[in-house]
C-alpha cells in the first residue's frame, strides 16, 4: 500500500516550525530551571515610576537618584494618566499596603518572596516586624550594596548573580544568601578590575559601612561582625504597617 503524501503551503509551514521552536525553547527553560533552581523572579519595567508610586527616593537607579534627573525630582506625583489631578488621602489599608510594597521595592523582592520572608519572621523569636527587616538586611545582594559595591541594590543583585563575589572563599552567586557572623565576603580575584565595580566604589567612596560590617576597600573584603541591629536600616520604614496588613 502506498502512503499518501501531503505538502505545507509556506505559511503553514512556518506556523508550524515557530510553534515547534517555542516548545523546544519552553521545554529547554523548564528543565533548566528545575535542575538549576534557578528562580527568574524580579522586577524588569522602569523602576522610577515604583518611587513616583511610593512618593520618596528608594535608590533604584544608583547615581540618578542623586541629580536633578531623577523622577522625584521632577515629577513628584503617581504616575498614570491622572496621576497628578487624583491623590486620594490613605487610611487603614491603604497606608499598609503602600509601607509594605515601599519594602518590598526598596529591596527588590516579588510578593511571593516577601511573602515568605514574613512568614519565616513570623515563626521566629522576637519582634516580627524587626525579622523581617533584619533578614532583608542579611541578603548579600543588600550586603553588597551596604559595602558600596554596587550603586543600587539592582546592581548589586546584578554583580552576586554573575559570580563576581564568594563567601567563606566560595563562590556564590544567589542573591537572596543570608550571611552569618564570622564570615568573609570578598570579591574575587579576577573580578577586582571590573570597570562597573570600580566606578561604584569611586561613587561610593564616602559611604558609612553599617557598624555590624567591617570592610576593608583595599583588598575588597569583608567580614560579618555581629547580626545587624533595628538602628541599622538606615530608612524610614513602619515595619509594624507590615505585620497588620499580613496578619488580617
């Protein structure tokens, strides 16, 4: 018995290859990602509407937060078609919910990951709402960016992400590590002359290191003295906002 043969006009013939492409392609980013663990959540739109949102300077853009260029001071109102005409006056909810995503941006985290850092800081001894920032301040991300490693928290999320820092002699590049006390961060020997983190540690230069750090610009190293304190997050944030608004 002879087969019987058909052919695709072209156009159903690319249809079909892009659809075969794009399921390899999901396939390929599926099995990465369960193997890797790999978590591709961040935030990748314009940021400085997120400080136009939230009415004050989160530090999102690193150098462009401290010229006239930045979006605050510009246009110092929500962004959106009317924006500028409607700024209703927070109560209740609204004043926690915009304390809680002010955090969550100012760090650069998604919900669900906030999420859990609340829920982590909820099971553990202490005050809850002072875990939950003393946990978002372990983060070596946040760590390098306290340092003055990076400009923004973005950047520095950036920098971890690539291999360019290691801990304990170490490479790690998970944003979301929390350091210890006793432990060394350091750069890594053939990432010292990157032109990216040299001119953040000439932006950076007078800087205060938050007291529970002890960094050492020379040799790039750092060392983690004692868990960070409330006094040292260095913004202003009502955490307790936070744990009304989780706990309701």
């Amino acid at each position: 018995m002879q087969a019987v043969g058909f052919r695709l006009s072209a156009r159903a013939a690319s249809y079909v290859n892009d659809r075969l492409a794009g399921w390899r392609i999901s396939v390929f980013a599926f099995r990465f990602t369960r193997n890797k663990g790999v978590r591709l959540a961040r935030y990748r739109e314009a940021v400085c509407r997120l400080c136009r949102r939230e009415g004050t300077k989160l530090f999102l853009k690193g150098r462009r937060c401290l010229t006239d260029k930045c979006a605050i001071e510009k246009r110092n109102f929500a962004p959106g078609q009317h924006g500028k005409s409607r700024r209703p006056k927070l109560v209740g909810y609204g004043l926690q919910l915009r304390e809680k995503q002010k955090v969550r941006r100012l760090y650069g985290i998604l919900e669900d990951q906030f999420r859990a850092y609340f829920e982590k800081a909820a099971r553990m001894r202490g005050v809850t709402g002072e875990n939950l920032l003393l946990m978002l301040e372990r983060r070596l991300d946040n760590v390098a960016y306290r340092l003055g490693l990076a400009t923004s928290r973005a950047q520095a999320r950036q920098l971890v992400r690539h291999g360019h820092l290691e801990v304990g002699g170490r490479k790690v590049n998970i944003p979301a590590f929390p350091v210890s006390p006793g432990q060394e961060i350091a750069v890594r020997e053939k990432s010292k002359q990157l032109s990216a983190l040299l001119q953040a540690l000439d932006l950076t230069g007078n800087k205060a290191v938050p007291p529970w750090l002890e960094f050492n610009r020379e040799a790039l190293r750092a060392r983690v003295i004692s868990l960070p304190k409330r006094e040292d997050v260095n913004f202003p944030i009502q955490e307790q906002m936070i744990v009304e608004l989780y706990s309701k």
